[in-house]
C-alpha cells in the first residue's frame, strides 16, 4: 500500500483505495482465504491499514463509518481495521480472480 494524499472518509473509500492498490495475485490469494481465517489477513495489513487510513490519528470519519455499519455502540482501531479488510475480503470475493479448485 502508498501513502495517500487524504485518508479516506468511509468503509467504501477504505475499500476502494486498497483494491485500487492489490495486484490480480494478491486479489486471487484474498479471495481464496477462508471468512474463517480473516484473522491471518488482519494480521498481514491491520497495522498498515491503521497507519495509512490514520485510524489511530483519530480519522473520525472513517471511525464513524465503520461504527455505522457494525451497529455497535463503539469501535476501537482494531476492530475498525478488521471491518475493513472483512469489507474487503467480501467486496473481492465478487471480482475476476483465480480460484483454487479442489
């Protein structure tokens, strides 16, 4: 992932600004995670997702937006930045991708 200019605003943005970023073999390795193991994918870009989307710097919008969709009472950064890299996961569950057939 790069820098961007302005961290973005919503789960939609956040989303859109690390397709925009994954190569066709990262996308395919994504897609071909299991919603069960999401855990390892928070593990390999949480912390970059907080860092460049400045959820610990307090990006309030982008908190917001998660807080909004997960219907809970509050949110914390990990939790924020798992949301995103579920949205994520699911968004390119739908995109031209390999997949591992078994």
């Amino acid at each position: 992932m790069s820098k961007h200019n302005k961290p973005p605003k919503t789960v939609d943005e956040a989303v859109d600004l690390l397709i925009e970023e994954l190569s066709f073999g990262d996308r395919s390795i994504i897609a071909n995670i299991k919603e069960a193991d999401l855990g390892i994918l928070n593990f390999a870009i949480g912390i970059r997702v907080k860092d460049e989307f400045e959820l610990e710097k307090g990006n309030n919008l982008l908190l917001q937006s998660c807080l909004s969709q997960l219907g809970k009472p509050s949110i914390d950064t990990d939790l924020a930045s798992a949301f995103i890299i579920k949205r994520l996961w699911e968004r390119v569950q739908h995109t031209p991708v390999l997949k591992i057939v078994k």
